[in-house]
C-alpha cells in the first residue's frame, strides 16, 4: 500500500475519484473492488467507505465527473459554424468512449437500469441538445423540429457507440460518418441545410 498523504476532504475526494475512474475505465465493473480503490489511494477501506457508500455511489460519482468533463471539452464556439462545432463535439465525446470503454459500457448496460447513472446520461444529453440548439439561431416552429430531433440524434449516437465498442464490426470513421449523416439526413428531410447553417431557415 503506498504510503497514506494527508488530504483534505475535498482532495481526497478528488484523488479517489481519478484513482476509481483508472480503475473503472481498466476493468470490468463487476472485477474493480472497493479494497483495490482503497489500496490503490493508500488509505484504508473504512475511509473510502466515508467518501463513497458503495461502488455503485463511487462509480455514479465518477460518471458524472466524466460527463462534466466531456461537457468541457465539448463547449461551443460561437464563432465557428455550428455543423463544425458539432463535428469537433463528436469527436471529443468518442475519444472518450475509445479511452474508457469499460466505463461507458458500465454505464450503458451493466447500470442501465439504476436510476442515478440514467440522470446523468439525460442531463448530458439536454445540455448538449441545448447547446447545439443556440448555436442554431433558430426560434419558434423550426427551433422545435430541430431540438426534437437533436435529442432523438443524441440517443442514436450512444446506441450506436455503444454497440461499436461492444462489438467493434466497423471503423472509427464510419462510426463517426454515420453519425453525422444521420443527423443531416433527418434535418435536411424537413429543412435547407445551408440555411441551417446561417441560422436563418424555415421548416419546408
């Protein structure tokens, strides 16, 4: 066990969540222990269990941590076109998935049905329809068509991520290519793209 460091409470906290993250993102959830995270950190179990009631409250804690970060990395730039920023938001949220495939697969099958991990999903994906909604321009008939669809594109993308990683029958680029077109495709059905993109179109 490497030896103990006085922290405070915030930065044990903080030390114990980047050590499970490793972990978590290591291994299956079923094969990370609370006594590998305890002695990974070099504390004892009993202090773990003061920060984390559980390895399910641990991982719901890393989770979030991770999609905070994702958040992050993926802010919007207002001065970049919005299918651009959305390309870059992709990217950054499948880089993710490619470095801790164990985590997110924890997330979206394993913890599927827990109550705690879904909220953190949701709120991601509501952040993330409203930032690509804004970065749009648009109002009224057309913000709705495009906000309904950006949030039934978000879920695709994760179910389609989820199942590359799992099974893995198809490239990064056509995951990312099919993504992509997906989403033009269900918008540019109903509207101009171009007009999209100038943030001034009209539901045809």
């Amino acid at each position: 066990m490497p030896t103990r460091q006085r922290l405070t409470p915030e930065d044990r906290r903080a030390q114990l969540l980047d050590v499970a993250a490793q972990l978590f993102a290591a291994r299956p959830y079923d094969d990370v222990l609370m006594e590998d995270v305890a002695s990974r950190a070099g504390i004892s179990r009993a202090l773990l269990y003061r920060h984390f009631a559980n390895k399910r409250d641990l991982f719901a804690a890393v989770y979030q941590q991770a999609a905070d970060r994702l958040l992050v990395a993926s802010e919007l730039d207002p001065g970049v076109p919005v299918f651009e920023q959305l390309s870059v938001g992709l990217d950054a949220h499948i880089d993710y998935f490619v470095a801790n495939r164990n985590t997110v697969l924890t997330a979206n099958r394993v913890l599927a049905g827990d109550p705690v991990i879904q909220a953190v999903i949701t709120d991601e994906l509501g952040v993330l329809r409203r930032r690509l909604l804004d970065a749009t321009g648009l109002a009224g008939e057309a913000a709705e068509l495009v906000s309904a669809t950006l949030m039934s594109w978000l879920v695709f993308v994760r179910t389609l991520c989820v199942d590359w990683l799992t099974n893995g029958t198809f490239s990064r680029t056509a995951l990312r290519d099919m993504c992509i077109g997906a989403l033009l495709g269900a918008l540019g059905a109903v509207m101009d793209l171009d007009g999209l993109a100038a943030g001034a179109v009209r539901p045809g």
